[in-house]
C-alpha cells in the first residue's frame, strides 16, 4: 500500500491493511491508458496500461485545452496551470513526461484532456491521459520490480514497478510521489499558490 510520513510516500507489501484472504494481500488501483491513438474514425491503437494507487486520486475530470493558462518558459510537458475548486491546479501531460509520441491526431486542440487529479503530500496535480479504464484491485504478492529491460529511460524513473494481467500485459504502476520530485526539483516550477 502507499503509506505517507512528512517526507516520503512508499509502497508498503508487509501491511496488514488491505483486504486479505488466503495470503492475498488486495489493493484498489485506477487502471488508465498511455499512448492510446486513434488513427482513424473506425480504428484504434491501443496504449500502455498504468496504474495509481485509488486512494490519492482525488478526481477525474474534463476540460477544454483553451481554459489552461499557458505558463511561458516551462517545462516541455507542462501545459500550464487550471482554475480548480478555487485553486490553482498544475496540468501535466504524463504521456510527454514518460516520452510517448505525440498522438497522430494533429488536430488535439479541439478535444477536450481528460485529467487525473492527485493528491500527495498535501499538493495537488493534474496528470493528462488518453483514457481511463476503471477501478480494479491487484494481488501485491505479484507486484514486480521495475527492470531496464523491460522500461524505458523516460519511464523508468516514474515507476514503482509492475504487474501482469492474465493475458501477460504489462500494468505499469506509476509512482507519483516521484513525479512531484521530478518537478520540485525544476526551479521554474513551483507549487505554492
């Protein structure tokens, strides 16, 4: 499970606090697509699957790429900053952050991103994807560490690791905390408000 202290957020597999039967220890995940495209009206290239954690997933929503205000000079995947609930909520394109291609689709301006909205340590973000599946619960007895064989360099830093599904995909479990270092660590991006 995730666990938070003033200063870290971790996974935690020796916890007693999920739901447990026959050694199984079962946790809630928001299951969302990466890479998902669509190259035409009728045909669809299926992404990446990923995974946060349920429980720092504050919401999802919608908005029109033109209600983000541009911020000049920042970082590549940073497409700006959004009125929220009377805050103002940093938009981060996670599919640019981990180094997937832009979509085929050139006309992305006039669809509206669908947005992750989380919570860490107190800070909230806002993190694009191309889709979002459902909540699912996952055995943490199969989680796996990430590899270099198997991630990318983009990837790899944002991962705690990974699962695999009955058909052996790889389910890629996002380590947001190291997103939000990622950033903290760029002087040009600042969370307080």
């Amino acid at each position: 499970m995730l666990s938070t202290s003033a200063n870290s957020l971790s996974l935690n597999f020796a916890s007693n606090t999920g739901v447990q039967s026959d050694s199984k220890q079962v946790r809630k995940f928001l299951q969302f697509q990466l890479g998902k495209t669509e190259k035409s009206h009728k045909s669809v290239i299926q992404g990446d699957i990923a995974l946060l954690d349920a429980e720092i997933v504050t919401e999802v929503i919608t908005i029109s790429p033109e209600d983000i205000l541009p911020v000049p000079q920042m970082f590549y995947c940073v497409l700006g900053i959004y009125g929220w609930r009377s805050e103002m909520l940093w938009i981060v394109d996670l599919e640019n952050l981990l180094g997937y291609p832009p979509p085929l689709d050139n006309n992305q301006t006039s669809r509206e991103l669908l947005v992750m909205v989380i919570q860490v340590q107190g800070q909230s973000i806002g993190l694009v994807v191309s889709g979002i599946d459902n909540l699912i619960e996952h055995d943490l007895s199969k989680f796996k560490s990430s590899s270099t064989e198997i991630f990318s360099e983009d990837v790899l830093p944002f991962l705690h690791g990974y699962f695999t599904s009955a058909e052996n995909d790889i389910i890629m479990l996002i380590d947001a905390e190291e997103i939000l270092n990622f950033f903290s660590i760029k002087t040009e991006f600042n969370y307080s408000q």
